[in-house]
C-alpha cells in the first residue's frame, strides 16, 4: 500500500504536511532537512522542486527556489540526493513542483525514478486533470505514485466531486485566491469555504494550506479537515537557522502544541 493512502487509513486528524525546497539553504541539506522532519514527528513531507517561475508561491518559497537553483540543484539531483534514503526515513515523501521539469525528466523515467527512491505521490499544481487522466495517468499508476490535486474556492463544484473521484490519498485544499505565505490567519470567509466542501461528503480526507503559520491556524485548519500544510512559515526558520536539527524539531513541535 502506498505510504500516503496508509498514513491517511491510520491517523484521521492534526495530520502536519510539511513543505521545503530540495537543496535549501545549501545544496546538500536535502536530506538533513528530510531526516530531521521524520524524526521531529512531520506526518508527510512535502519536497519542492526548485523552478525558475514558481507561479503558486509567494515571496519566501520563490527565494528558497531561486537560492536552490543558484546552489545547482536539478531534479536529477534530487533522485540521487534521495537514493538509499529509505531505511532511514519512514514519513511519506510527496515531489511538488510544476510539469515543466518533469516533462524534460520524461513522465516514465520520473516515475519510475520516484517509485525507486521511495517518493509517494506528486504535486503539479500547473498539470491539467484532463492531461493528467488521458495521457499520464496509466503512468502514475503503474508506479504506484499518486497525483495529489489542488482545489480552491473558486473551484466548482462539479470539478470538486470529479477530483474526488480520480484522487487517492487527499485531496490539497488551497485555503484561498492568493499565492502561498501571502497572509496568515484564517478568515470567516475562508471557514464558509471549508464548511462548504466539508457538506459535499468527499471520499478523500483533505489537507488544507496556503496562511498555516503556527499552532493556532494549524488547529484551526485541522478543525475542517484531516490537517494542514506548512511551506513559507517552515521555509523561513531553516532560512536563518543555526542548527537545523535542533530548529526542525522546535518548530514541528511547536506547531503541533507539543
């Protein structure tokens, strides 16, 4: 069973996805970041692959990608930076990124090269869910690599039950409009918001993201969902941290009111 679906089978609520950017700050902290996120009680950890025009993101995450880049991290970089990483790390591992570098990788060699190192799932947040079904997903599934999808409140209905319907895992529920980190707090609009996609009865759990800073808005956000997803406000405390080991482990029980 893939490590997604079983985290989601075995712990219902306060589920912590963690994001941060392969080879940030230096280019060989991939791994240290992972390990200590593991260790640290991260439920699932989210690795961004570091692109030149990262349009979801906000200011924070877009530094870290564009430093990463600068450093001479590459997705076939990553694979190997990941490679012989399981023994050690038991947290599923979800890629997040966007198609481009994926499409340049080759769909099938990306996927099988998840499969090899032990990623779980994939974020694309820029891949169609047409192209997705019509063209890539006999690859995905032959991998055993699952596609996490990205919903807004913007996002119809009709669309909403069709993700539900080809998703496994969960389901990415992007908190609002705006780009990541660009404000934190959760509104009542946004509450309406989860109410309402709570009332649809979705067969996938879902986590929510976009504004989930510390342990109030990550409560708050796991009040309406199976948890929440953590990018900029992580990505800022490895940014200026001293000893990520010690700093990690801080911050991750921080979140979760430890």
């Amino acid at each position: 069973m893939n490590r997604i679906t079983q985290l989601f089978e075995q712990k219902k609520n306060n589920i912590l996805n963690v994001y941060f950017t392969a080879g940030y700050p230096e280019l060989n902290d991939t791994t240290t970041v992972l390990k200590a996120l593991d260790e640290s009680g991260a439920d699932l950890v989210e690795i961004g692959m570091p692109y030149s025009d990262p349009v979801a993101d906000g200011e924070t995450i877009q530094a870290s990608n564009q430093i990463a880049l600068d450093n001479g991290m590459s997705v076939k970089l990553l694979f190997e930076q990941l490679a012989g990483i399981r023994p050690s790390v038991k947290v599923p591992i979800l890629l997040m990124g966007y198609i481009n570098p994926v499409l340049q990788f080759g769909i099938e060699n990306f996927c099988q090269k998840c499969q090899e190192v032990g990623v779980d799932g994939l974020i694309l947040p820029d891949l169609p869910v047409d192209v997705y079904e019509e063209e890539y997903k006999a690859i995905f599934d032959k991998y055993g690599i699952l596609n996490i999808f990205l919903i807004t409140p913007q996002t119809s209905e009709s669309r909403i039950r069709h993700i539900d319907a080809i998703s496994a895992g969960f389901i990415y529920m992007v908190s609002s409009a705006s780009i990541t980190g660009a404000k934190s707090g959760i509104s009542d609009v946004q509450e309406e918001y989860f109410a309402r996609i709570n009332a649809m009865n979705l067969t996938n759990p879902r986590l929510i993201g976009f504004g989930i800073s510390d342990n109030e808005t990550f409560v708050k956000a796991s009040s309406h969902a199976a948890g929440a997803i953590i990018g900029s406000a992580f990505i800022k405390v490895v940014s200026t941290s001293k000893n990520l080991q010690t700093d990690i482990k801080a911050f991750v029980q921080a979140i979760k009111g430890a």
